[in-house]
C-alpha cells in the first residue's frame, strides 16, 4: 500500500539456556547460570516497517553490544598498546540474514543493543535464527498503521564521569521520546522509546541475567497495553550517562537488584507520562540510509583509525540516527539544531561497536575517568563525526 505505513512488531526470549559469560563488566570472572542465575528474561524486540517502496527492520536485543567481529579498544589502565577484547555478541552475518529474512538489503537494518551489562557475551545462532525466524512471520502480518510522538523526560539519568556514578555538576540532556504506532482502528500495536541511560545496576552479584531496568519497563508497558503490544527500547547517547544508582559503584553492600526494579517503575512513569501527551505526526515516507566515518585514534593503538558505522531511519518527518560506539550525551547539542527533522531520535551502540567518542569539551575539561582511558579517539574525531551525522540526516530528509 504505496503512501501508507505499514507495519508489524514482535519478540522472540533470548534468555541463555546454557551458561554464559555476561558481556558488562568482566566476562572472565562472571558467568551465568540458567538454572540458579536468572532475574527476568531477555528479549529481541522487532518491528519491520514498509510503505510500498521501502521496507526497514529494526531489531533491539537485551544485550550489551551489537557487534559481529571482535573489538579491541584501548586498556581501562589508559596504558598504550594495552587493549580490552570484545567478543562478536552475534555471528559474522547476522545483520544480513535478518535482512534477508525480511527481503529487504542490509542497510535497511537497524540492530540496537539495549545495553543491558547482565545479558551474555555471545548469542549463537541458535538464537539469532529465532529471530530470522520471527522477522520473516512479522513480513505477512503487516497492518496500515498511523504514528504519534511525544516527548517527556527521563529522570533516572546522570551524568557519570568522572567516577561511574551520578554527577549532577555536569550536564545531560534527560529527553526521553515515545513513539506509538496504532492501527487504523486505533488499536495501539507497538511503541519506541528512546533516552540515554546506562542499564547497571544489577550488583552483588554480578554473575546473574536481567533485561535492567529498561527491560523491566518495557515489560510494564507491553503489560499495560496487552494483546500482542510489543515496545522496543532504543538506547540513547549514553556514553557518559548512568542511571542514578550505578551497581558498581553505588557503595552498595546488599543485594541491588530492588533497585534495578525502582529503577523500571521509574523509568515506565516517565514513559507513562510521555504518551499522555502524545501527538500524531506524518508516518511516510519511510527509507533508510547507512554511512562510515573514519575517525582518527590516539598514538598507541593497533589502528590509526576506526570506521563508525551511522545508520539514518527515516519515518514521515521523524528520524533515527544510530551509531555504532558509545557516543557522549553533549553530542545531542551539536546535531539536534541542526537537523532537518522535526523530531530527531538519538541512538548509540547499534550495528557494531567501536568505543567510546567523547566530545571535544569532555577531551578538554581534564576530568578523566573510564570512558577517556577506554576511548581509542583523539579530539579530532569529534567535528567529522558531527558532521556525518548531519549530513546522513540532510541526504536522508532531501531523498523523495
């Protein structure tokens, strides 16, 4: 149905059935159990999008990253030719047999980890193909659906440098955006919900599977609407953003896991309160764009430069733009006036994953802390990633 948005949502469990171990913190000391280990289930979230021409899948997994290939980035230690390893968290070709799967090219796929730190290294393709699995029964269950956006305000979030927890002296921008997809009939059918926030709370122990809390609030709305409503969650530029508890580092000695549950009621409040003012908006045209931008990376590491991977959704007058590393929070000031869109959703750790990008204020102000050790980027990375992003989301609103 050329003009119209079409679209179907689904959801597949992915909760581990052997023992793994988690991707968040250190994969060599912390391992899941299935029997003994597992707080709430995890979930692939789908949705496949098509207006006639066009047809875009966006699949969000309760996992920490996205990448197909092993990583390496620089040493917490922040000492040269010292790296940290990331596994592949989904087989070499994922992205393209989902893509498949739904008939429709790579580029048009969109794979954006919650970033949950309690979900396996690696799921195997025992996992992924249930999700092909599903994408191809999403393909005939299409329906003619209207859009509506709202946009509200998250308040579990902080900004965590330069010590991995809440520092309300530095800024963040807390906005949290609900899209909601209805039938013709109005039936809700689906929801995005889109904000920067750090899924790690879930300590003491840290060797157990959760969905965090942005898991648990998807549950809570999913719940709330019933039959069928699935809600994809899509994380944010949350490079250095945590919630306002991190587990870690809270100086917590019990059990953190009521907090991660505080946490979700929270966040599903705030979510609650977005779609109350929800207002419906055009839905097509729908397209997709991908592009890579190399950055330049620091003296001392294996690589001079890195490929960050951008991909831009477009739906109606809406855009989300996705990249691959864990970008920092300010870069949402340096692109969102100047987008083209009315609307613009800010998305990190999709489609791969290269490491954090700190801003050019974040590399000057001397803070420190984690994410400037672990970056594998020079300040000079920060002005033509800026302009990337602009320019994907130029070419994609000029492209009728």
């Amino acid at each position: 149905m050329t003009g119209t948005l079409m679209a179907a949502f689904g959801k597949v469990n992915i909760t581990p059935e052997e023992t793994m171990p988690l991707q968040g913190y250190d994969p060599f000391q912390y391992a899941a159990n299935p029997a003994t280990d597992i707080l709430d289930d995890l979930y692939a979230r789908i949705v496949v999008l098509d207006d006639g021409p066009n047809r875009c899948v966006i699949v969000c997994p309760d996992c920490g990253l996205s990448n197909e290939d092993f990583v390496q980035v620089p040493d917490p230690s922040g000492r040269p030719w010292l790296y940290r390893g990331f596994s592949n968290t989904f087989p070499s070709g994922t992205r393209r047999s989902w893509a498949e799967a739904a008939g429709t090219m790579e580029d048009r796929v969109s794979v954006n980890a919650t970033h949950t730190h309690s979900a396996p290294v690696h799921f195997s393709e025992k996992y992924t193909n249930r999700i092909g699995d599903k994408i191809r029964e999403l393909t005939a269950a299409l329906v003619p659906v209207r859009l509506k956006v709202g946009s509200g305000t998250c308040s579990i979030s902080a900004n965590r440098r330069p010590a991995l927890k809440a520092n309300d002296s530095l800024p963040v921008d807390r906005t949290l955006q609900v899209l909601i997809f209805e039938s013709f009939e109005g039936k809700p059918i689906g929801s995005f919900v889109n904000c920067a926030v750090h899924p790690t709370i879930v300590w003491n122990k840290a060797n157990r599977i959760s969905s965090e809390m942005v898991g648990l609030a998807m549950n809570t709305v999913e719940n709330e609407y019933g039959d069928g409503f699935v809600s994809l969650f899509l994380q944010g530029f949350t490079g250095d953003v945590g919630p306002l508890v991190c587990g870690p580092t809270s100086g917590w000695k019990e059990d953190t896991y009521p907090l991660v549950i505080e946490a979700g009621q929270r966040l599903y409040a705030d979510i609650a309160e977005t779609i109350r003012r929800v207002e419906t908006v055009a839905a097509v045209p729908l397209d997709a764009m991908q592009t890579i931008v190399k950055l330049p990376t620091v003296n001392g590491f294996h690589r001079s430069h890195l490929d960050v991977t951008l991909v831009g959704i477009r739906i109606g007058d809406l855009a989300i733009l996705t990249a691959s590393g864990e970008i920092f929070n300010g870069y949402v000031g340096h692109i969102k006036p100047r987008s083209p869109f009315a609307h613009t959703l800010f998305c990190s750790l999709g489609n791969g994953y290269t490491g954090y990008l700190p801003t050019a204020k974040a590399f000057a102000d001397g803070l420190g802390g984690y994410e400037m050790k672990t970056t594998p980027y020079t300040a000079s990375a920060c002005e033509p990633f800026t302009e990337a992003a602009v320019g994907l989301l130029e070419r994609l609103m000029a492209r009728d």
